[in-house]
C-alpha cells in the first residue's frame, strides 16, 4: 500500500468513526429527550458520511424540536436511500404534515406533501391539500395547484368549498393557458348551480378563455375560427375588460375580410369604458387612426 492509499484508508476510517461516534451520542441525547442537541449531533453525522443510517432519526428529532421543513427534507432523502423503508418515509411525512398544518407551517406542509407525492403517490394528502393548492395558486405556482386541488375537491367539507375550488382548479388552468381543461371546469360550475357569486366568477372565466383561443386563432391566421370565440367572449357575463378585448378581436377579424365598416366599430365599441391611456384603448385608438379615423371617441358633428 503506498502512502497515498494510506492516507486516503485512515481518513475514510476515522469518518466513519466520526459519524458513529455522533450517532451514538444522538441516541443517546434523544433517550435523554435532548430533542436539540440529538438533532445537532445527528446533523453532523449526516455531513461525515453515515447517511441512511441516520435520515430517520434526524427526521424524528426535527419533528420534537419543530425544525419540520429538515424533517420533511429528511424522511424524503430516508426514501431515496433506502427504498425499501418508503413507508416508514411516507409515514413520517404525514406526521409532518399534521404537525405543520397544526402551527400553520405553510412552508413545512407543503415540503411534506410534496414528499408523500413523490414517494407514495396512492396515499392521501388529507385535509391539508386545499392549504397547499390554494398557497400554490395565489402564487401563481399553476403546477402544483393543479397537483394538489383534485385532492382538495374531493376532501373538500362542503359542496359550497368543493365549487369554490373547482372554480380555483378552472383559473389555475387558465393560466397555464390550458383553456380547453379551464372552460370544461367553469362549465361544470356553472352546471352545479350552487353559489351565484363563484357562478358569475366562472362565466367570467369560460369568457377569458373564449378570449384567449380567439386570439389564438386569429395569430394563428384563422380569422373564420377566431370570430366564433370572440363572439363567445362577448356574451353577458364577461367582464368590461372582456368584452373591450373581444371587441377588438371582431375588429382584427372583420378588418382581415375587408370589412372597414365593420371593423370601425369594433374598434370604437373597445374604446367604451375604457379609461384614458388604457392599453386596450391605446391599441383600439391606434388601429383607428391607421384607418384615418382620429379622436373617433368624439362625437360626430352635424349642421
């Protein structure tokens, strides 16, 4: 063995020394319900290498001094380690979630679920789902609102929270720009005809998305295919933006078939209700004057 060899064999030696010579001493502070200093000692197992070994109890002393984001972070890594304790893994993450939904963690709850998803997708999330979906969904985090809000409607307490969510899960898809699965949900909650205010909410969205597959079309050079959606975009129950907008779509379309007239007043229709410099009358002033008809929000003077 040359002196390299050596040098490399005694340091590997004394780090594995190391790293049980802190699990021992952790064991020995968790019996002793030292929760913070057997979790100190575990940690510094951790970083000499011990590993799976030590995932576990790192876990579970985090959960008794409340640090439940590295709990969650250690039952996920116990999983990768070791696959054949998963359901231990999966355990301790739901016990990490109650405790986090109990102090209100919203960080630590959804490091959790993210956790049992992955590891063990067939479990359920529980109560905490709607927590998770609804943090996601006002973060514009679509992905994981969309993950989570299936659970959450289905465990949801009430039909008024069940349509609440499902209203939620339609906006989550709108904006990741999937309008097809968007305008089915707000369909469906309109269908369900339990609360007017989340009704009136999703005739808004099913016009939004009318909205965005017009668009869609007329970029995409099918002004035929275009019209039908703005025309849906324009019905009762779109909001005033709504509405301006798809005014502004007819306008593109009937200006792409020649129809100057037509497309004038489109134009104009965008311009009512809008507040001076908005975008939306920015661009319906401007297609205006492109077609010489400047300051059309005055009204024509006759002798």
């Amino acid at each position: 063995m040359n002196r390299r060899t050596a040098v490399l064999a005694l340091a590997t030696f004394a780090c594995a020394q190391s790293a049980a010579n802190h699990e021992i001493l952790g064991d020995r502070l968790y019996a002793a319900a030292d929760y913070r200093s057997a979790l100190a000692e575990y940690q510094l197992g951790l970083r000499a290498g011990r590993g799976k070994g030590l995932h576990a109890k790192a876990a579970a002393a985090a959960l008794h001094t409340g640090d439940l984001g590295f709990a969650a972070q250690e039952y996920r890594a116990l999983a990768h380690d070791d696959p054949s304790r998963s359901d231990e893994a999966a355990d301790g993450l739901e016990r990490t979630a109650r405790q986090a939904g109990g102090l209100n963690d919203r960080t630590a709850l959804a490091a959790a679920l993210d956790g049992l998803r992955e590891i063990a997708p067939s479990r359920s999330l529980g109560p905490y789902a709607w927590i998770v979906a609804l943090d996601a969904a006002t973060a514009g985090n679509t992905t994981d609102a969309m993950a989570y809000l299936p659970t959450a409607i289905a465990t949801a307490p009430d039909a008024a929270t069940a349509d609440s969510l499902l209203y939620v899960y339609g906006e989550a898809a709108a904006l990741a720009k999937d309008c097809v699965t968007a305008a089915a949900v707000f369909e469906g909650v309109v269908r369900r005809q339990r609360q007017s205010a989340v009704q009136d909410a999703a005739r808004e969205g099913m016009a939004r998305c009318a909205l965005m597959r017009g668009d869609a079309m007329l970029a995409a050079g099918h002004p035929a295919d275009a019209e039908v959606w703005f025309q849906k975009a324009s019905t009762p129950g779109a909001g005033n933006e709504v509405g301006r907008a798809a005014a502004l779509g007819l306008g593109d379309v009937a200006l792409a078939r020649g129809d100057l007239t037509t497309a004038v007043d489109f134009y104009q229709q965008a311009l009512v209700g809008g507040m001076p410099g908005d975008t939306l009358a920015q661009r319906a002033q401007e297609k205006l004057n492109a077609l010489g008809k400047a300051d059309s929000t005055s009204a024509p003077q006759h002798e």
